[in-house]
C-alpha cells in the first residue's frame, strides 16, 4: 500500500466533487471494505507489479476495483467479463484466447496483461490516464470522436474533459479518484489498511496442461483444486485444453 500510494495522485481527495457519494458508497460498512482488501491483497500485488513493470500510472491498478471488485470470475449478461470486464471482441484484439473449456478473460495472467496493455496503448494516445481510463470504458473509437467533435487535442483533453459521453464514464474517473483517496487517506474514512497482514505473492506459471488435467497439477503444486481454480477460473470444469499453458500460482511454487 505504501508503494502504490507514492505512485497515486495525491489529488484524488480535492479533485472532483463528484467522488464525494461514491467515497460515501465505498465506505458504507469501513470493516467489510477493509475486509475484502485482506482477500484480494495477493491479486492486487500481482496487477500492482505488472502495472510498474510497464511504468503505467497506478490509478489503472484501481481499475478491477470499479470493474469486478477484484473478482477474476466475475460475469455479466451483457457480455463483459473477468477482471478487467472485457469485451470479447477487445480481448480477442489483444491477445486473449478463446477454446474449448477455455475463456482468456477470466485468467487474471492474460487478462492483466491484455488489459494494460490497451490501457498502455490508450495512455500514450490520449496523454492523461483520466482520458485514458474514459477511452477505456467508453471505446477509444467514441473517445476521438467526441475530441473531434469539440475540436479538443488530446493532449488538452485533461483540461477540459469531452462532453457527450454517457453519464456512466463520467462516474468511472470519480470512482477511480474515490478508491484512490480511500487508499491514500484510510484513517479519514474509518478504513484500516491490512498494511502488516502476510501473504504469498503470486506469479505467472508455465504449466502444461495438456499433459496434467487441472486436479494433477494442483496436487503437485501441494495446493487444493478449490484454490488452483478460485485463481485460475479460465479453466471450466478441469479439463484439458490447448489453451495458453500460464497459471497464476503461489510465488514459491515457481
């Protein structure tokens, strides 16, 4: 937390007024919220690391937070799905495969990594990572074509945000500033960071499982199915497949 802190906006609490109901939303039961921060802290360390690596802003290892809640087999009926909430079409284009028993977007290895790197892309088109994440919710194609519109240059985009756009893109940028300033300002809000709690980092795992059904490689990586699944739930009912061989497992393991 204090790593992903530094790399936040220090604004976040003074820069939208906006943020103020969905600081209220978020800390509505401080326990239950701090709570689930002590669930999903191995996830969230695992995109925090990722997003360094690629030297992006941390505001986008927020994302999952307004997207899932930080929940890999989260689904809609809509068709976004996984962590990052993608559409297939956007995961295609990005590298996510699709196969029998097999659904990219709910591996939280090959989502995170499609993710960021659109999100990558999108940054270094749109200059600022509020537009960027704008441009991530409502379509990069929609985003320059309000700019056009408004005959606004991206890199002033920041200034003066584009209008036209749905009301739920607007709200995105606030709910990202309002988990940003709840990790930034914890004690404010009554919420009390797991700062000392311990975990087992998670990492990236070649595995191939189309010589090891999923129960095989759980008992040899001396963790239950329930767990290898609960992390990996791109793979549906064990099966072997041809699908990408990357398994998110315990950092010791690797």
């Amino acid at each position: 937390f204090s790593q992903l802190r530094q790399r936040l906006d220090d604004r976040a609490c003074t820069r939208y007024d906006a943020s103020d109901k969905w600081l209220k939303r978020y800390t509505r039961n401080p326990r239950e919220f701090t709570n689930h921060l002590k669930t999903i802290l191995p996830l969230l360390d695992y995109v925090a690391v990722q997003a360094q690596e690629k030297k992006l802003p941390a505001e986008f290892v927020l994302v999952p937070f307004i997207e899932s809640w930080y929940d890999p087999a989260a689904s809609t009926k809509t068709g976004p799905s996984g962590l990052w909430q993608m559409m297939p079409n956007t995961a295609k284009h990005f590298g996510i495969r699709f196969g029998n028993g097999y659904d990219g977007r709910f591996s939280p290895v090959d989502s995170t990594e499609a993710a960021l790197n659109y999100l990558k892309k999108l940054q270094k088109e749109f200059k600022d990572w509020p537009t960027a994440l704008m441009a991530y919710n409502a379509g990069d194609s929609r985003m320059r074509n309000s700019l056009k519109r408004q005959h606004l240059d991206k890199a002033d985009a920041q200034n003066k945000l584009p209008s036209g756009l749905q009301p739920h893109t607007y709200a995105y940028i606030h709910k990202v500033e309002a988990i940003s300033c709840l990790l930034s300002n914890p004690t404010r809000f009554g919420i009390k960071l797991p700062v000392k709690s311990e975990f087992t980092a998670l990492a990236a795992v070649d595995a191939d499982v189309t010589k090891q059904s999923l129960p095989e490689l759980a008992e040899s990586a001396n963790i239950s199915l329930a767990e290898l699944m609960a992390m990996n739930p791109s793979y549906k009912n064990g099966l072997k497949t041809n699908a990408p061989n990357r398994l998110l497992l315990p950092q010791h393991i690797s």
